[in-house]
C-alpha cells in the first residue's frame, strides 16, 4: 500500500480520543482536590493523631537509614554553632553533670592546679601595674589590646596565638 | 563556691598583650633554668676531663671562656626557644608567648633576631625594658627591632572549668 507510507490510519482516532480525555482529566483532578479538602474538613485529624500507635510507628522506621541520607555538613552549615555555644550556662554545666570530674582527671593535678593559680595572679598583678603606670604617665586613651590578628580573637573568647 | 576561681574574669585575655608582672617572672625561670643547665653541663665536661685526664678542671666566672660560652649558651636557649614556639621554658610556664608585632606566628629568624638584640635591652640601666610599661604595645626595644609582641597564650577558660570541675565534689560533699 504505497499509497498509506508514513501516515497512520489510527492518528485521527487518537487525537480525537486525547480531545476527550484531557479536559476529563482535569475534570478528575478539581474534583479530587475539592473531595480531599472536603475531608480534610470534616475529620477531626487530632482525634486521628490519637489513635495513631506512634510506638509501633517509630518501630517500623529505620532510623539509621534515615540519618545516612542526612547530610550533616549542610545541615551544621546552617547552624551557628558559636552562638549555640554563647547560650550555654558552661558552669552550670560543669557543675551538674559528670563532664566536671571528666576535665578534672584529665588535666593533670596540683601542679595544673598551682600553675592556672600562679597565671592568674600574675595577669592580676600585670593589671594592677598597667593601671597604676597609667595614671602617672597620664593616659589618656586606652591601649590596644592585642595584636590586630589576634584581637578579633581575643573579644570572641581567645585563641591560640 | 567561695573565693574566685582561676582565670574568673580572664576568658578573654588570651591574645591580650602581655604585662610586666608576667614577662618579669617568666625571665626569672629562664635565667634559673639556663644557668642551671649551664652549670650543670660544666659540672659534666669537668667529670668526662677527670674521668680522662686524671686532671680537676675549675671554671671561673672571670675566665673569658666560660664567659664566650655562657653567651652562646644564652643564644642558643632564648634563640631556639622562640625561634622554634615562640616560647622559652619560663614563658611556657606563665602562659606567655612571642608572636609577630601583627599577631601572627612568630618567624624563625625573628626570634633569632629577638635573642641577638635582647642585651640591647640591658643597656642604659635596663632602659630597653621600660616599654613594657610605657609603651602602647608592651614591647620594649628587642620587641621594636625584631617585629615582636608578647601575648598571654593560656587557656584561662580551661583554668576555670578545672577550678569549677575541681569544687564540685567538695560541694558534694558540704551538702551531705
């Protein structure tokens, strides 16, 4: 049938059909969404969400697969851990859990203990002479605290220099 | 808790320039620890001559090889010390450190350079210190000519956890 090359008889039939279910599928798909918030509606979803069993939810759940698809480096990205850290109450929490007695075995003993004793007296004794020289050589304006690399540090909480 | 605890106050001095009181005692560790080794390593080439010659070898302060040697010695303490951390014994022990005039680690040269120029400090009645006292940064003249700062390098935050961790079980202990 040289006459039929290239044209398919079926193509009319086919385009006819598609002229018919397309505006009934868009039909469907109004008449499901005004069906599903018609549901939404009517159920009560707290009531639901009571007989849900959550243990035996959770059980079903695989935690560890979960977590794996986490990616945690975006995720801490996202998060400013520095003022996470500001927000925590560090004596409070040296002084009510076990992290205190884990510092304390392992930072050495009463020579750690006569060293930090020993460094604080003198930065408190570099303070005092530091003022009394102010006064008698009249300062003005206060000094630099720190070096310039190392000042944004040192207001942040200190670092190594 | 009563009392202040180590470091109380101090969280953010770590970078700080470093004051007199420090420096001045961080210097006098490090004359004890350097003459000390140094008589201590006399004392030993004194007993390895014995040992071999038979001979009692004195050594003198006035005589110039011990003198020559005791210089080299001192170049070799101060210049390795803060050439390779930045920190000498007793600067390690008050948590003081060498670094850059711009904060930066200190460079190995610069601290050869501190050590050569640190009896230039001495001169004049010691005038070459008076600028730890006097002046912005704290530094005195070996400071000023080989480009460098000293800066409290100690964890006072980490001396205060272990003061907190420390009290924590006598504190127990006053509640029973």
């Amino acid at each position: 049938m040289p006459i039929l090359n290239g044209v398919d008889p079926l193509d009319g039939l086919r385009r006819a059909g598609k002229r018919v279910t397309d505006p009934l599928e868009s039909l469907a798909q109004s008449v499901a969404q005004h069906v599903v918030e018609l549901v939404v509606h009517a159920v009560d979803l707290n009531a639901l969400l009571q007989q849900v069993d959550l243990d035996a939810l959770l059980a079903r759940v695989d935690v560890n697969e979960f977590l794996a698809r986490v990616d945690v480096s975006a995720l801490l990205d996202r998060v400013d851990v520095n003022e996470v850290l500001r927000r925590v109450d560090v004596d409070a929490l040296v002084a009510e859990t076990d992290l205190g007695a884990v510092i304390a075995q392992s930072s050495g003993g009463l020579a750690t203990e006569a060293l930090d004793a020993a460094r604080s007296s003198a930065v408190g004794l570099d303070g005092f002479v530091d003022r009394w020289v102010g006064r008698v050589v009249r300062r003005r304006h206060p000094l630099p605290v720190a070096p310039p690399a190392l000042l944004d540090a040192a207001d942040h909480g200190g670092t190594q220099a | 808790m009563s009392g202040q605890a180590p470091g109380a106050g101090l969280e953010t001095m770590q970078g700080h320039y470093a004051g007199s009181v420090s420096r001045f005692a961080a210097y006098v560790i490090d004359v004890a620890v350097s003459s000390g080794l140094f008589a201590a390593g006399l004392a030993l080439v004194s007993y390895a001559a014995q040992v071999v010659t038979g001979h009692v070898i004195g050594w003198s302060r006035q005589d110039v090889l011990v003198a020559v040697l005791l210089a080299a010695w001192q170049l070799l303490y101060y210049g390795y010390s803060w050439a390779s951390g930045g920190k000498t014994f007793g600067m390690a022990v008050l948590g003081v450190q060498v670094v850059r005039a711009d904060g930066m680690i200190i460079d190995p040269w610069r601290g050869v350079l501190r050590a050569l120029v640190f009896p230039l400090s001495f001169l004049l009645l010691g005038l070459g210190f008076a600028g730890i006292l006097v002046q912005r940064e704290h530094r005195a003249l070996h400071d000023l000519i080989a480009g460098t700062a000293v800066v409290y390098s100690w964890d006072a935050r980490s001396a205060r956890l272990r003061f907190l961790s420390r009290s924590r079980p006598s504190a127990a202990g006053d509640a029973r």
